[in-house]
C-alpha cells in the first residue's frame, strides 16, 4: 500500500476540516462558514431515505450496526441514526470528527472513530451495513480498492454494502478555439494571505466565444500561483462552470484557493481549461492576474476586496504557461469503471443488488450507486 497515498488523503481533509467543514462536504456556497446548518443536516434525512430504498431489505433488526465510511461532520451518520439500533462515523480527518462530535445528537447511540489506516477498524463480519457516498470518488482508486475489500471483510454475510462510486469520465469533445473564449472578472479576492491559507475567490466569467459552452464537457474555472514571473504552485483549484452558457452570458464562479506556504508577492492566476483537452490560455484567451501578499505572521487574515476588478489592480495578459508538478490541498476526483467494480465483488462470492446511475458525481462524470450483498467467502486481508 502506497503510504504517500494515504496520507495525502489525510492532509487534504484535515486541512478541509479545519477550515471549512460544512462546505467541503457539500460544497455549495450557503455551506460556507457553517451557515445554514439545520438545511445542511436536513439534507442527510432525505438523502438516507433514498438510499435505503435502494437496499432490498426492510427486516433490519433493532440491533443493528451501521458505518457510516467517510462520515464528514455526521451529516449521514445522523439520519442512519433515525433507523438503526448503532451507528459508526468512520473518517480520515480528526478536524471532522471533532465538529461531528460536537454536533452528535444521539450519543447513546452513534459514535466517531478516527481512521487514517488502509485497513477498517472492526473485526470480521462484524457489522450489518455500510454505507458511503460522496467519498470513495475522492480517494485514490488503488485506496479504495483496499477498502471495498475491507469492507466485505467486515460486514456479516448476508449483510449490505451501498456505495456510490463514479465510474468514468465521458471523453470531452474539443471545443473549437473559436469557442474558447472568455472574459474572467474577479468580484471578491483575497489580497493577503497567510502560508497556506485558504479563501474563496469569486469571479465572473462570461462567454465570449461564437457558441454555448455546453453541460458535459469537463469545463473548469482554475487557478496557478506565480512570484517573480516564475509558476509556485500549478493547478490549485477547480471550479465547473454551470452550463449550457449561451454566448454572452455570465455565470458567477465561487473557486477555493490554497495560498503558498512559502512568503512574499504572489500572483494568483485565474484561467479556465477543458480537462483533457488544454488550459484556454494556451488558445490565446486572457488569463487573470492578482496580487496576493503571503505574510508569515499569526494575527494575518485575508482582507477582502468588495466589488469589482480594478479594485484588485488586476492586470490581464495572454500567457501561454508551462505545467510544473501539481501542488496544494484540494480534493481531487476519481473513478473505478463499473465492470471492475462489479466482476470484483461478483469473483469474492457477493451479489450485486443493484448499480443505480448516479448524478453524485457532477454532471463530467459516469456515476453509478451500487448495492451489494456479502456472500460466505473465504478471503482475509490483514
């Protein structure tokens, strides 16, 4: 198991955790901060119900055990809590775990349990269901191919498994260069950030192009970080841009960024790029330009800008950059194809129940739910 894996994993959601929990479990913007909270907890009721339809069994009896893998602040562990007898919120980050437990309302009856291990902490067939969404696509495949295993280990036979996993990402259609055209207007960023900091910059972007951007084409609003002319941290964060968007139109774009941890005058730079296909810039659209201060001291908070563009000096250049290796504490997406899902639990003696197209994912990629069955089988991973 590559270690070097794993930890990543964990230092992205500790830092998530730490700095906007709420948001990066569901990242719309009302989240951000912890706002809207009971909205949040709310979701996790209606999105338990739907799950449990997916199940095929109504017989659970009152003592049974749930896990809840990758349970965030508990949003899920909550609302499983509502129809079984012990509930076990499982996650990587103690910073989660940490607001779940503050949030718990039924201590009697759900606790949280730290694991940054490749293995599960439970003994063999111990529980009777587990349950993950909105997870596995945000661990390396050779990661959650271990715990998939894991977790036919643990769960009794005749026990479930309903998971949500993306499977692929439909190949974009190049756009024409025609169509590749923008005008990115910042309307709130950071000008001062501590080393590796956190904020949110929110931007404009406008089509320019000769046709609609359309819906499915792995469309992002991204960010590098530059000083001295030369690239920092290439490839920071990533925003989709809601589509269709007819030419002309303007669609607001909320991007997390991650400020370098090393201080100095930095220059976030905002560009859009076709995944798989290339950064606009390299297609002679314009790329953003925004000085950010990275200041070393403990009482720096980012301050604001409030309105439009030339209040952060923006200076706007075309550029055709170079990609240096990718940097920063920013979830990142992936998938395992359904057949290799499905021939994996299918060859260790489980029954696929069901693989339900899915729209967890976001509309780039191939989605599916999966509900499972363990069967009696023999393997043990230790």
């Amino acid at each position: 198991m590559n270690n070097t894996e794993l930890e990543g994993v964990r230092d992205v959601w500790e830092h998530l955790g730490a700095t906007d929990p709420y948001w990066a479990v569901l990242t719309e913007d009302e989240f951000h901060g912890g706002e809207a909270r009971a909205r949040f907890f709310d979701s996790g009721r209606a999105e338990v119900a739907g799950l449990l339809k997916v199940l095929d069994r109504d017989d659970w009896p009152e003592d049974t055990v749930a896990v809840d893998f990758g349970c965030g602040v508990g949003r899920i562990s909550f609302a499983l809590a509502e129809h079984f007898g012990t509930v076990v919120g499982v996650d990587v980050a103690a910073s989660m775990l940490a607001e779940a437990r503050a949030n718990n309302p039924f201590p009697e009856r759900v606790r949280f349990v730290h694991n940054d291990a490749s293995t599960l902490p439970f003994e063999d067939d111990s529980v009777d269901l587990v349950v993950t969404v909105i997870t596995l696509q945000h661990i390396p495949p050779s990661l959650t191919l271990r715990y998939l295993l894991e977790m036919i280990r643990v769960v009794k036979p005749g026990g479930r498994l309903l998971f949500q996993l993306p499977s692929h990402m439909p190949k974009p259609q190049p756009l024409p260069v025609t169509a590749c055209r923008a005008n990115l207007t910042p309307v709130n960023a950071p000008r001062v950030l501590a080393p590796g900091e956190s904020a949110y910059v929110e931007v404009d972007v406008r089509n320019d192009g000769d046709r609609a951007w359309p819906t499915g084409q792995l469309l992002n609003l991204g960010n590098h970080w530059f000083s001295g002319g030369e690239p920092r941290q290439w490839d920071d964060g990533r925003m989709a841009v809601p589509g269709p968007l007819a030419p002309g139109r303007t669609a607001r774009v909320g991007l997390r960024v991650n400020a370098p941890t090393e201080p100095g005058e930095h220059e976030l730079v905002l560009d859009l790029v076709q995944e798989s296909v290339a950064w606009w810039a390299e297609l002679g659209n314009p790329v953003v330009r925004l000085p950010v201060s990275v200041i070393a001291t403990s009482g720096a908070a980012p301050a604001p800008v409030a309105d439009a563009a030339p209040e952060v000096e923006v200076e706007v250049e075309v550029e055709v950059v170079e990609e240096p290796p990718a940097g920063g504490k920013s979830m990142q997406m992936h998938g395992i194809h359904k057949d290799l899902v499905v021939g994996l639990f299918e060859q260790l003696g489980c029954r696929v129940l069901a693989a339900v197209p899915d729209d967890r994912a976001g509309s780039d990629w191939v989605s599916y739910l999966y509900a499972v069955e363990i069967g009696e089988y023999e393997l043990r991973l230790r």
